[in-house]
C-alpha cells in the first residue's frame, strides 16, 4: 500500500527533478564534467600532452577517479570529444574506461580521435563516430555537414525534458582537423561546448536558430572581433572561458579577460541554470 502510495505521489506531483541543478565540474583545460541527477557527460577529458607545461592535465588522483568510476565520475554515460589532440584527448587512458561506463556508456568523438582510441585498446562498441564525409565536408562548418546526431539518453518515464540530449556539429579548428562542438541539454540546461574552434575561420552558422543557456568558449575568443561577436549574439547565454595556459595567475586572467567569468583550477565547480528566454520563437 505505501508502495501505491509513493507511485501516485511521483505521477502527480510536480516534477521536483526540475529544480535539481545541473552542475559542471572543471577538470583541467578545456575538460569538464556534467551533472545531472543520475547522469554525467565528460569532455575532452582524460587528456595527456600539456604541450611543454603550456596547458594544465588532470592530476593523477583524478584520472584514476575517471577509471575507477570513482565520485564524481560513478555516473558518467557520455565522452565527448571535441578533437585529437593530446591537451583534450588521451587514448589510452580511455580505452581503459570503457568498459567501466555504465550501461550505454558511449565515447563520442572525430574518426581520428576513435581511431587512436582503437589502437590504444579501446572497443568499437563503445563509440560513436559523428559523421560524415571528410572529403566533401573538410569540418568546416558547412550547414549542409551538420551531424545531428541525436545520441539521446532519457531518464525513463519522466518525458523529454528529463533526458539528455547530445548534438554534435563541426566548427573549423585547423586545416586536416576534424573539430567537433557539442552541444548537451540535460536538467533543462542547454551548455555549448565550443572546443577549439577558430573564430575567425569558423561558420558559426551551423548553430544558428538554437539557444544556449551557458557557453564554454576557448579564451582567445575574446581576442578576436569574430570571437566577441559569436559570444555578443547570445546575449542570454552565461559565457565562461576556458582553456587558459597553466601557468597563468588569477590577477594575469582577470587582467586578460577583462573580468569575464573562466575556469583553471582543477575541482572547481558551477551550479547551472536555464537562462530566460526573452524570444520563445528562436
Ligand atoms: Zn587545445
């Protein structure tokens, strides 16, 4: 009976799940870890080459934690990668994880990226290449190239806004780099995860007509017009900087950001929310 009772109470109550936050956890460069409820998306993080010290790499501790599912990665479902190269993505280290992910634990990424991902001891399986055809498209952010891609995961029988929701598309990095920005809606909260994307390069028009609650942006963004114009086009969007050179200081970032909101430090944490959308139509 108190069984019965409990079940009617979920079916008509409000959905209480909706005011649980989604929270974002900083790993180390451009790597970040997302919370929701019972689920987390992990991007371009494990990583394995600073580039000479140049950019931060998780600490050991917390690369052990990723391969032991140890908190706070016991729930992650997704690894999402933006690119191949080694300050967002370590092969080995995630073909160790596999097998640890929990049930339709999926890695996410370019065929250059699962390829070495492969090699390294990785299992088909546990991946899902993006697109596409890099002859015709070359990653550059072509509308007609978009990969979306609707990896969805849904928390069961609570409707669609209780799910996640993945899509992928290309923005330009560099020439021969296949270059993926993701964007994550889980919690109601839709985080764009912009990589490395070249701004001046980039066809940003591939993300056109779709709303960002929280964009995470490479920092030289805000040194380059297209950059700034990408971020002022999103007014309602909280826009936070990453991927800032290890060795830089609080006052020498702040300085350089002119005070916009950034992560560097390694454990540092975001409560998320969805931001109000003044224009329901776009
Ligand atoms: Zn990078």
């Amino acid at each position: 009976m108190r069984k019965l009772a409990l079940y009617l109470a979920l079916m008509l109550a409000p959905p209480a799940f909706a005011d649980e936050p989604v929270e974002l956890t900083f790993i180390a460069n451009e790597g970040v870890l997302l919370e929701w409820r019972t689920h987390a998306v992990l991007i371009d993080s494990p990583a394995s080459n600073s580039y000479d010290g140049t950019y931060s790499l998780p600490s050991t501790e917390i690369v052990e934690a990723m391969v032991e599912q140890a908190p706070p990665f016991q729930r992650v479902s997704f690894i999402l990668s933006t690119h191949i190269h080694g300050d967002h993505f370590d092969a080995a280290t995630l073909s160790r994880m596999c097998n640890k992910l929990s049930s339709n634990g999926t890695l996410l990424g370019s065929n250059a990226a699962i390829d070495a991902y492969i090699v390294a001891g990785g299992h088909e399986r546990c991946v899902i290449r993006p697109s596409g055809n890099e002859d015709e498209c070359g990653f550059t952010g072509e509308p007609h190239c978009r990969a979306e891609y609707g990896a969805t995961l849904r928390v069961s029988g609570l409707g669609p806004e209780f799910g996640i929701d993945i899509d992928a598309r290309p923005l330009f990095h560099r020439e021969e780099i296949e270059h993926w920005t993701y964007r994550v809606e889980m919690g109601g909260v839709s985080v764009l995860h912009l990589g490395d994307t070249q701004p001046q390069m980039a066809d940003f028009s591939i993300w056109d007509g779709v709303d960002f609650d929280v964009i995470l942006y490479p920092y030289w963004f805000l040194q380059m017009a297209e950059g700034v114009a990408f971020l002022e086009a999103h007014p309602e969007a909280r826009t936070i900087a990453f991927h800032i050179p290890a060795a830089a200081t609080d006052a020498e970032i702040m300085e350089a950001l002119d005070g916009a909101e950034y992560l560097h430090t390694e454990g540092e944490t975001r409560i998320l929310s969805a931001a109000p959308h003044t224009n329901a139509s776009e």
